[in-house]
C-alpha cells in the first residue's frame, strides 16, 4: 500500500471506530492477529480488532462527549504511520473502576501504527496517563 493509503486507514481508526463509535469498522481495518502494545496504565491492551474496539469504548463510554483530535499523520519507512493527536471529553461515566467526576480531560498522544497488506498489524501508543489521572482528581498534581 502507498503512504497515502497507509494514512487513510489509520486516520479511519480514529475518525469511525472512536469518534463516530463505530466498533465494527475495527474489524475492517485491525488485522486478526493485530497487538496493540501500551505502557501499564488503566488500558486492557490485547490482540486482535475487538482488543481496539473495546479500547476505544472504554473511553466514549466513560466520556459522553470523548474526542480524539487528530493533529499530524506521518507515514514513514516500512508501512510506519505516526499519529499526534489529543484526547478530551467529560468524565460522566465508568472509566476502568473510577466512578464520574464531571471533570473535563485533555491528554495529549503519540501512537505509532505499523501496516501490513491493507490492515493494522501492531500499534504503540504514548499518552500521559498520569496528566489524566490528574485531571481527573484521582493523582495529586505535583509542585
């Protein structure tokens, strides 16, 4: 696939499966052996197209109102694709055991994307869980 083509696929993930909260296009787009790989946090991580739908609903589920604001996308050597992007919503729901604060979030990302014969393969994300946590009132802020 071209760059262009890689681009269009991972901004599909973004665009259907978390802001339109589509689950199904997970499977469309998610290769049936994808790894989604994640430092710990509240995230479940796992393999497969369901491992990123339900990684998308754990977030609009918890946030009415949840957006993932793309920024840049970056194709790059070897079927790479690297997304900046941020997101934000109100916490009005469940999110991984912490009950609604009515607080407002906005956590900036990186998430480097590897494809492979027109499906996602493997995904990196990089986010500041912590900056999150923090918001949310759950972590005291520092300084």
């Amino acid at each position: 696939m071209s760059s262009d083509s890689n681009k269009a696929l991972v901004r599909r993930f973004f665009d259907e499966v978390c802001n339109r909260r589509n689950p199904g296009v997970a499977h469309e787009i998610f290769a049936a052996d994808f790894v989604y790989h994640e430092p710990a946090s509240i995230s479940p991580g796992g393999k497969g197209p369901d491992a990123m739908a339900r990684e998308a609903a754990n977030y609009y589920n918890a946030m009415s109102n949840a957006q993932w604001v793309v920024h840049d996308v970056l194709a790059g050597e070897d079927n790479a694709v690297t997304v900046r992007w941020t997101g934000q919503g109100t916490h009005d729901g469940n999110l991984a055991g912490i009950p609604p604060t009515g607080k407002e979030i906005s956590v900036e990302a990186l998430s480097l994307f590897k494809v492979a014969d027109g499906k996602i393969i493997e995904m990196w994300d990089c986010w500041d869980a912590l900056a999150m946590l923090q918001q949310l009132g759950i972590v005291p802020r520092m300084g």
